[in-house]
C-alpha cells in the first residue's frame, strides 16, 4: 500500500511543478510582447494557447485529488496552490489580451518596470515550488518565499509612483482608463505570486 | 435513522433548485429590461426584491448546513454551491442597478448579445441542479456542465469583440467608462455560472 | 491537559480583538483624513505603519492556527475570520493610497458620508468580536451581527445616491473614473465589514 501511495504524491508535486513552469513562461511571454509592442504580435496566440494547456493541468490535479484518499498535505492545500498558480497564467494571458483590445499603440516605461517584476516574481514561485517537491526542503523553500514577498513589495512601489505619474500630468482620460487597469491587472498578477507563496509557508508550518 | 435523513439531503437539493430557478428568472428580467430599456422600468424594483429573497434562501441553506451533521456531499462543497448561485443573482441585479445610476440611455447592442448567453448559461445551471438532486444523474448533469463551458467560451470571444468595438472607434470617455464596466459584469455573471458546473462536476468526481 | 487548552483559546480571541481595534482604528483615521482632506497629511504615513503592524497580527494569528491542535472552533473559520478583519484595515489603507495618488484635491460630500458608515461598521464589528470573545456571548454578538448588516444596507443606499450625482451632472470623465473607484472601495471595507459578521454568525450557529 505504501509503496503504490508514494507515486501519487510524487504526481502531485509533478504537476504544481508544471504549472510553475508555465507561469514562468507566460511571463516572460508577456515582457517580450511589452519589450516589442505589436498588436499584431503571434505572442497573444501563443499566451492563449499556455492559458489552455495550464486549464488542463489544473483540471488534472483537481481531478486527482478528488479521486485520492491520502494527499501528500492537506486537501484544501493542494485545491488552493493548485488554483493560485493557474490564476498567474490567467492574469497575464488576460492583461494582454485586454491591452489588445484596448489597442494600445505603445506601452508607458511603467509597465515595463512592473512586468519586469511579475516576471522575477513567477520565477521566484517556480523555485519555491521546486524545492518544496524535494526531500530536504524547508530552508531554501523559505528563502523563495521571502524573495516573493520582498518583489511584491517592490511592486507596489513601482504601482504607486505608474498611477502617480498617470494622474499628475495631462493625461487624456481614454488613456487614464486603459492604464489604470493595466497597471492595476500586473499588480493583481504578483498579488497572486505572493498568494502562492503564503499558502507553501502556510503548508510549512502545519508538517512542522 | 437512515429514514429520517433522506428528507434532510432532499431539503438542501430543493433549496439548491430554488436557487438555481431564482438565477434563470434574474436573468430573463435583466433580458427583458436590456432589450426594453427604459430607466422607469418596474424590474429594477422587482430584480431588487428577488434579489432579497435568494439572499433569503441562501442563509436558509447556511443555516441548515451549520446544525446538520450528516449531509448529502462535503460541507465545503455545499458552502461554495449555494454561495455561487447565490452570487449569479447578486451580479444580476447588481449590473442593473449600475446601468440605472449610470443613466444608460440605450443600449449597445453587445450588450444584449453578452446577456443572451447569460440568460442561456443560467438555465444550463438550473438544468445540471436539477438532474443532479435526481437519483440517475452523473451523465446528464455532466452535459449540462459541459454547455455551460461552452458558453462561457462563446461569452468570452462576444466581450473581446464589445471591448473591441468600445475602443475602436470614436467612443466618448464617459460611454467608455461605462460601458467597459458593464460588459465585464456580464461576463463575470457568466464566469460564475461555470464555477457552478466547475463545483458540481467536482462534487460528482468525488462521488466517483 | 484541558488546563493547558484554555490559554490557547483565550489567546485567538486576543488576536481577533486585537486586529478589530486596529480597523477601528484604520476607519478613524480615513474619517480624519477625509474631514481635512491634504495631500500632505502625515495619516497616509500613520495609515501604513498600521496596515504593516495589522499584517504582523494576523500573520501570528495563522501561525498560532498551524501550530495548534486544539482551536476554539472550526480551523476554517479562524482561517476566514482573521482573513477578512486583516482585509478590513487593508481595504482603508488601500483607498487612502489611492485617492492620494489620484491627487484628488478636494473630497466629495458623498465620500465623507460612505465613510462615516464604514467607522460606524468598523466599531460594530469590533463590538460583535469583543462579546464573542467573552462567555456568555450569542445574544449580544447578535445585536451586533444585525447592527453591521444596517450599515450594509446604509452604505448600499449611500453608494447608490453618489454614484448617480457623479454620472448626473456635467462631472470630467477623469473625476469620474476617480470617483467612480473610491465610492466602490468604500463600500468594499463596508462589505468587508459584513462578511465578518456573517462569519462570526455561522461559527455561533455551529456551537448551537
């Protein structure tokens, strides 16, 4: 019995790793879509196929769970890390399809700071996501985390001083609309990232 | 003893149904007033009242659920169920009352394309309710899940393109403002109806 | 062993008084703020060291929560409640940032209102959490519970009154894109302020 539960929880790790991966991957999908800003660019399609492939590994792991007894952590755990990571592909696969619709002709520097650390961010969660699969853990997973909380901080700052900038000079109100938001929506996307995080500390804390 | 819980597990499958009936009427009302706009209409009142009294309901299924110790599925799932019809009616009326106080004088037709599939997802919800508190259900309530998924992926590419219009043209910022807000609340009226089907399909896989 | 219990609860009902003092507290601030409105003011400052020291509470409260057995009551409901009183206090201070960033020069009567309401729900909840810490507690914490389900209904009146005056008259579209945002955050906190309530309500329901 023991022998064939070990696998399973192998599997679960597996797939949070996957998902990890594709929030790595669509972030820098994302900073190279801003860096050369086209709205003709085949990243957007490129950003909306990832976001169905990630839907796909989360179906698989809450298909999994629901079909498992015995669960490497707590079942609410794994349900909450497993929906936090493949909300980070959404975030991104929607700002960038909203910034599409919005026809944005060329992106505020801001944005670029704020993708630059969305993009140090899901990369950080990646690493936290890996080492918490391995055997001698807790350490370096902790490290991650703090790492993750010191760029979500980062990038309130750099919110503030991009909404600040937008709302002091004469900017016309259709661009002020679309800013706001998009600012808003990366911010959301490293919130996320610091969900993440909080919820391995939190798992942490219980294996004691 | 088994005797005297069947008509408890009934009582929670009747009262998910009242709920689900409440979300198919809130949405045929908020149809009916898109596709007549007129900012005296008597729905906003009536769209209040039953809003009220799904609140009603709702607190009724927590009730029940807080001094029930043996219930038909897991208390998280029966929880987040009645939360999230709840919800589709909250958003329902909510959407309504904003168009009203943002003094909407016509509607864009997008709007009432974007209400049509909530209108439609609504009764796949009550109909995937429904077969699912019947006692030979998996499949069938399984198909309405799966329409349910589809319309929200056919909402999705409809406020792309309201989104894309709103901005593409000569848009006043105001009407912008507005509107940009209000088709998003349709579809996240929508994206509630699929965490509905996304809620029972997990309740039915746990059922195996 | 029951001797080394009763400390332990004592002291989650510490921490929850604790965090329902500092919204109190956040909500006072923002009320001073709003009255004598400048962009200056040193209560942005005094705004976030308060957020920061309210996230050191509840963080301790989640980590007493994994490192403890025995807890007064469902896990998930801790979990929920220190959640949603940390949200209260960082819904306030989040506003106030906001508006300063906006470089709002001058605060709309309609404001000072939504948040006289949200004091007032603040110190609502502070009460519901402060009888529900002492013994003989389900009547009184009731009287709360309803008090702050009022003000919902008050605040939902007053939103609803501002955000028609806004769109009334002949308001810029960037002051109503601003205003627009800090009347609904407003009624955010006051929201928030009712999930405590509604959360306080179900525990109570459960201990029957």
């Amino acid at each position: 019995m023991a022998f064939s539960l070990i696998p399973k929880e192998e599997k679960f790790y597996e797939l949070f790793t996957v998902q990890a991966d594709a929030g790595v991957k669509a972030a820098a999908m994302f900073q190279d879509l801003v860096r050369n800003w086209d709205l003709e660019s085949p990243l957007f399609d490129q950003l909306r196929d990832l976001e169905h492939e990630a839907d796909i590994t989360t179906h698989e792991i809450k298909d999994k769970l629901n079909r498992t007894f015995v669960t490497p952590f707590d079942r609410e755990d794994i349900h909450a890390l497993a929906s936090e990571l493949d909300d980070i592909v959404d975030i991104i696969q929607s700002i960038s399809n909203r910034m599409r619709l919005y026809r944005i002709s060329s992106c505020r520097p801001e944005l670029a700071e704020l993708v630059h650390v969305l993009a140090e961010a899901s990369v950080a969660v990646q690493k936290a996501v890996s080492c918490f699969s391995s055997a001698d853990k807790s350490r370096r997973v902790l490290d991650h985390c703090i790492e993750v909380n010191r760029l979500e901080n980062e990038g309130d700052a750099l919110l503030a001083k991009a909404i600040g900038n937008l709302f002091a000079g004469d900017t016309e109100p259709m661009e002020a609309l679309k800013w706001d938001r998009c600012f808003e929506a990366v911010e959301r996307g490293i919130d996320k990232c610091e969900e993440v995080a909080h919820t391995i500390e939190g798992i942490l804390a219980k294996q004691g």
